[in-house]
C-alpha cells in the first residue's frame, strides 16, 4: 500500500517532520553516537555464541522492541537493557517491523507486540508519503526464549493506538488509524490464553489516535483526548472502559483542553491516589499549538481540574513517569506549533526538549531539574540530548532500583537543530534533586517504538 497523507497524526507529524529536517532552520550534526565501552552481561542472562542465538533478559529487564530507525524506516530488531551491567543487548527479531506500535506486558513472561506502520516516511512539498502498510498482526515476545511468535490478528489494522491490560489478564486495544487513512473510535480485546482478538461491540464517544489510557484503581479504564482526524483537529473528550460490561461509557465532563500527544499517570498513593495528572500535548482544529498546561481528573466525581501551576514550558510527545515517592517525572518533548492550512502541512516551528521537571502531588507544584533559565524562560538543560517520542521506563531491580531509563526517540544534541532518530539513552537519577546519566548505546536508533519492563 502506497498512501499520501495531507496532514499526519500529531505524534507522526511531529515526530517525522523533526526526522526530515522541516522543523527549525539550522542545520546542526547532531548523531549521538554514544561510544561507551562494551560490558559482559550480569546475571544469569544467556549471551548469544558466535552470533548464533539471541541474548535472552530477566525478569527487571526493559523490552525495546521496533520503532524507526535513522533511515525512516520502521524495524524488526529488539534488544533489552540490563540494569546490572548498563549495557542493550540485543535480543530475538520480530516477525514484522513495526513504528507507533503498542506492547503490553502478560503474565507471566510474555510481552504482546501489535499493530503499527511498516515502511518508509518521508515529507515531500508539506505531504507525507507513507510507503508501507498500517498492520493488524501481533506477536508476543517470550522473555524465556527471546523469540518472537505470532499470534492471531486484531480485527483492524492500527497505528498510533493504545493498549492496557486489565486486570483480568485481557488486554484493551483502543482507537488509532487504519489502513484506510481513517481514525478509529473502534476498540478490542485481545485473549492470552485464546491467543486471538475480539471486537467491543460499542464504540468510543470519539474517534482517537495518540490519545491516552490509564487503567485506574477499580479496574476501569480512563481514555482521554487524541487526533480526531488527520486534518489538525484534536477533542478534549474523554471514554470510560469498564470491563465488567465491555462498553465504553463517555466521561460526563471533558477535559478542559483539546489535547492529543499528551501523558496520563496514575496516581497510586498519597494525597491524590486514584487520581490521574494529565500534561502538555498539542491541541486544535487545524493548528496543533503547544500546551503547558496540565490537569487532574477525578474518578469520583468525573471531573477534570485545569491545575493552577503549568509546567515550566510546553511539550508533546513527552514521558511522564510515576517514581518510588509518589512525584511524577516529565521527561523531554516538543516544545512547537504545527500548521494544517487547506488539508496541507503549512508549517511547524519549535524546539526538541532536552529539560525535565517533577510534579509533586503534595504541593501541586512542578520544579525544573537542574533549576530554571529566568533569560529563556524554560528549565535548564538537564538531560544528556534533547529528545521526543522516546520511551521512559521505572526501573525495578539491579544496582539502579527507582531510576528511570530514557530511550531513543527523535532528537539532537542542539535542541534547535534538526532531529534524527536516537540510538543513545540515559538514567535518571531522582536522589539530590535529580540527575541524568548517559548509558552505553543501543545497538540501532529507535524512535516511536515500544518499551516493556520484563516480569
């Protein structure tokens, strides 16, 4: 399949417009070719031999599995980080290659990988050109074996969607964009022990792609925002899964702004548990202008509370992650505007994010790491490369338990520069007001991919 989009999803068109070089003016080199010194594995990990057999994790081990490399091109290959020795090791290949895919980890030592593109981007006079194909088949990953197998295929091909596992072991596959160029208010389930997917009978309040989903404490699930369309327009609408119906019912409230490209999380503990602190993103009707702003919903009453304290500057395509003391960290992004002018891309302006901030629940405050910049009006850089549409992970075991690994994604070492597709990674440190650490490079770049922490 051959397909010309005028204007892409918001998390595709910025992340692609950065790897093309259509964002920003100068043109900087900005590979990271980290060249830390290669270590031998820790652990009982089982090491390929003579390049004949995969590497094989462990349980505290985080799956990176596709994504795009630095060629625009969506890939097969995986590899795991090992916390123990620092090191990305390079594990099974999937069936397909796969960019914007979901993955969800299953009990007890499987990983489900579905959907996604499969091919080449490139942006050509203000239209993508997408050479490929939006997927619907699935594998998992078996974490015992590192081989990858198939499983049956969803019911609808899909990108840029989200998946989360419920807590009856079957996982929610919701919304995203077909083979057909339409966004999808359409939803599934997929069955670990059947192997197979199932439609949901009801659909969504709103068609979505890079929206969110957050399971929250009663086994419901919180689906907010997203593209609508893939002509810059964005809701602020939100759906609740409950899975004791299969159906979706629409949130009484929408949230107070459109946003897609944004982050969801869950609050566990503390002052605001069974909360969900939602930021940032990109929202509009044919412009996709950047947000600072962040909101918290309430499951009690369904209601989204605009919060009076913003972040210190706006981004999309950002991580957000909950850590060990209740605080959330915010990693990244894209600090920009995106036009859409007669169904065409018309032009983006911006900067790639190399700062991070926290959020404290107690005080409702968001701090820069490392301090803010009174002559830019952001936070100071802290993080090792600017970087978006990268993947952060909560580690759990290992000599770096409560840090956080950023991975890949689309950036540069100047975050005025053009992006291109990341092989570097780093961790975050939260002891002392936190700090980040470069890690030794993954074995390919890797931006819109998947990353899964191994049971």
């Amino acid at each position: 399949m051959r397909t010309a989009l005028a204007a892409l999803s918001v998390a595709g068109l910025i992340g692609l417009l950065a790897a093309s070089g259509c964002i920003n003016g100068v043109s900087v080199d900005s590979s990271p070719q980290d060249s830390a010194a290669s270590a031998p594995p820790a652990r009982a990990h089982k090491v390929a031999v003579q390049n004949i057999k995969p590497a094989i994790p462990v349980a505290g081990d985080v799956l990176i599995a596709g994504g795009a490399d630095a060629s625009n091109q969506s890939i097969a290959a995986a590899e795991f980080f090992d916390p123990s020795s620092g090191q990305f090791l390079p594990t099974g290949t999937a069936a397909s290659s796969r960019a914007a895919a979901a993955a969800e980890a299953l009990s007890p030592t499987q990983v489900l990988l579905a959907g996604g593109f499969s091919g080449t981007a490139t942006i050509k006079n203000f239209s993508l050109d997408l050479e490929g194909s939006v997927l619907a088949g699935a594998e998992t990953f078996d974490e015992t074996t590192g081989a990858f197998s198939p499983v049956a295929e969803m019911t609808t091909p899909r990108m840029g969607f989200t998946a989360t596992e419920l807590n009856n072991g079957k996982v929610l596959v919701a919304g995203g964009l077909d083979n057909r160029d339409n966004v999808l208010d359409t939803a599934e389930l997929y069955d670990p022990v059947a192997r197979k997917f199932v439609a949901v009978a009801g659909a969504m309040s709103d068609r979505r792609m890079f929206d969110t989903a957050t399971l929250l404490l009663s086994g419901k699930v919180l689906i907010t925002g997203g593209a609508i369309n893939l002509s810059g327009d964005t809701t602020n609408s939100a759906d609740l899964y409950d899975p004791a119906s299969n159906s979706f019912t629409p949130a009484i409230f929408p949230m107070d702004h459109q946003r897609a490209a944004h982050t969801a999380t869950l609050f566990t503990t503390g002052p605001m548990a069974g909360k969900v602190l939602i930021t940032g993103g990109v929202g509009g009707s044919s412009f996709f202008f950047k947000d600072s702003s962040a909101e918290l919903y309430d499951p009690a009453s369904q209601e989204f509370t605009l919060l009076p304290s913003f972040m210190n500057e706006p981004r999309s395509m950002h991580t957000a992650t909950l850590l060990d003391d209740g605080d959330v960290l915010i990693a990244g992004g894209f600090s920009g505007t995106v036009a859409v002018t007669g169904g065409m891309l018309s032009g983006a302006s911006g900067l790639i994010s190399n700062s991070a901030e926290t959020f404290d629940p107690n005080t409702g405050d968001f701090t820069c790491v490392g301090g803010f910049n009174n002559d830019t009006l952001r936070c100071n850089q802290s993080m090792t490369i600017a970087r978006a549409a990268h993947t952060a992970t909560l580690l759990a075991t290992g000599p770096t338990p409560h840090r956080v690994l950023i991975a890949g994604g689309i950036g540069a070492a100047d975050p005025a520069a053009h992006g291109v597709e990341l092989n570097s990674a780093e961790l975050f440190n939260p002891a002392g007001g936190g700090s980040f650490t470069a890690t030794a490079a993954m074995s390919a770049a890797h931006a819109l991919h998947t990353a899964t922490l191994l049971h």
